[in-house]
C-alpha cells in the first residue's frame, strides 16, 4: 500500500472548530456526515482503516491533549473483544437512526441531532482517555471498527475473486 502521510499532529483542530462553528452556528453540524462518511470512503476504496492511522480529528485530539490528564490504565479486555465492539457499533447506529427519524430529517435538526451525536461520543472519547490511556476511544469507536469490517470484507472478496480464477485457469 502507498505510504500515506499522516496530518495526526494537526487535525484536532478539525474536530475543534466543528465543535466551536456548530456553537456559533448549528448549521456548521451537517458537517458530521463528513466526520462518519470520509473513513467509509477510505475503507471502501480499499484503503482499510488509513483514516484512524494518518487522519481520524478525534483520535488526534485525544492523542494531543489527553497524555497531560490520563491515568494510563489499559482498557479491560472485554472492552476489545469483537462482541463488544459490535454491540457498541449496533448501539451508536440504533442512537444516530432514532435521532435522525426523530429530527424529521427537517435539516437545522439533522444538523443538532449530529451535533449532539459528535458531542456524546466525544465526550465519552475523552472519558475513557482520562480514566484509560489517552486513545482508548480508538480501540473501540465504532468507525474504526466498521472500517476493519469492511476492509475484511472486502479481502476475502478479493481472495474469492482471486480463487475462482485460479481454478478456471488450472481447468482450462
């Protein structure tokens, strides 16, 4: 894979400004959709998960600031265990659904609701930063671990594609 370079030391200040401009104005909270949808597309375009390893705002932010307030405990291991980080990903996909629906999807609402959305999960980002290791959020937000799904995904599609052609060249 091409060696991507990393914009971690400064791209808290993204995930800042959204927080400051959606203040200042709710409007500036559609961009949240650009925070959930950007590592998709990475993932989807083969690229695994580049997005938390070179760019992800939030895990620059935790990596930033939280190393001055952290207790550095580890994450306890079930927090890491796939069932869980499935639950937690089922679980924020449950809370966006209901708050969308809820909102009307009248876009001022969309907008608060990601808003909120974005706050709730930074908070408890920043949380577990302080009570574990500045980035624990990383070890289990649920973007990261939908872009593992999809890049695993997509590699065992790409080993099946890569099977059925070996064997329709050893039957020719």
């Amino acid at each position: 894979m091409k060696n991507y370079k990393s914009h971690m030391k400064w791209s808290w200040v993204i995930i800042v400004s959204f927080f400051v401009l959606s203040i200042y104005n709710i409007w500036f909270g559609l961009f949240g959709f650009v925070c959930m949808l950007t590592p998709m597309v990475h993932a989807l375009r083969g690229k695994g998960k580049l997005h938390c390893a070179k760019h992800c705002p939030r895990g620059s932010f935790l990596g930033k600031w939280l190393p001055y307030m952290s207790l550095n405990k580890r994450l306890p291991k079930f927090m890491t265990k796939k069932p869980f980080k499935h639950g937690v990903l089922i679980f924020m996909i449950l809370m966006l659904s209901f708050s969308l629906y809820h909102s009307g999807f009248e876009p001022k609402k969309v907008a608060m609701s990601l808003f909120r959305f974005m706050g709730a999960s930074f908070i408890v980002g920043i949380l577990l930063g302080v009570i574990y290791k500045p980035r624990s959020w990383c070890a289990i937000c649920p973007m990261g671990h939908a872009t593992g799904l999809i890049d695993k995904g997509l590699k065992n599609q790409k080993k099946k594609k890569n099977a059925n052609n070996t064997k329709k060249q050893l039957n020719y």
